[in-house]
C-alpha cells in the first residue's frame, strides 16, 4: 500500500477543524483539540514508550498557522503556544481515519485521571459544566521539569 499524499489542506478556525483529502478519495475533519492532544511531541508523547503526558484544557485550542514541512508533513502552531509537533501525511491519515477511538481513548484517560468535564466534545458522554479541579496532578513535560517547550 502507498503512503497517503493529501490533495487538500484547509484550517477552520471558526469550527476549529483541519479538513484534509487525501489522493485515495478519503477526507477527514480533525478537530484541533485532537490534533493538540495527540501532537507527536516530545511533550506529549513523552522521551520513550510509557512516558506519554495527558493534555488537559485544549478544549478551546486554536491553530494560529500551519507551516510545511518538505514534501511529508506539516506544523501547526497552536494558540496555546505549542509548536513542536510535525505531522506526517501518514499520521494526519491515521488521526483522521482513527478519529472516533483515539477520541475515546482520551476521553477515558480524561475521566481516570479526574478530570471529568475537562473536554466539551460530542463524545455520547455526558459532559455538563466546566472543568473540574483534577484529583490529582503529574508532572512531566508540560511542567517543564524536561525542557521541553510547551
């Protein structure tokens, strides 16, 4: 199989959607606040496997500006200030076509760590009210304890 190669890129800051289409014939809406939480970060991935960082109130997350990256990938800047995530064409395909669990996925990981309202998505959960106060806090790279930027 052939690695995707987008025909269209388009950022939607009122609905805060990128709209990609893809060469194959599919095309996906990827919420930025998706695109924040699972930005392939050293910030949010973590330096190695099982040391990925929950990403707590992008719910409002805009992107400020998209820039290229060669031929095989993009980086947004959020208005949060995070700008160090590249997005290949192959994982843009894969959050777009994977949307609904990754979606879930969060979630879960949201309502373990204590944060129940933290995102206001349409997830078929019920989500009412603002955010709550979290149970409890980690560090990690969104502390700044590794020098990443956040």
């Amino acid at each position: 199989m052939s690695k995707p190669v987008p025909t269209g890129l388009t950022v939607r800051n009122v609905s805060k959607l990128l709209e990609i289409e893809f060469d194959d014939g599919k095309s996906f809406s990827i919420p930025f606040e998706l695109l924040r939480v699972y930005s392939p970060s050293a910030e949010v991935m973590g330096h190695g496997p099982g040391q990925e960082v929950l990403q707590v109130g992008k719910r409002e997350v805009g992107i400020a500006g998209v820039e290229p990256v060669g031929n095989y990938a993009v980086q947004p800047t959020f208005s949060d200030g995070h700008n160090t995530g590249i997005f290949t064409w192959e994982y843009l395909y894969k959050l777009g076509s994977e949307k609904d669990v990754l979606w879930a996925g969060y979630m879960d990981r949201l309502h373990a760590s204590g944060f129940e309202g933290d995102s206001g998505r349409e997830t078929g959960m019920s989500l009412t009210g603002p955010s709550t106060a979290p149970k409890s806090s980690g560090g990690g790279c969104g502390s700044g304890s590794c020098g990443c930027k956040s």
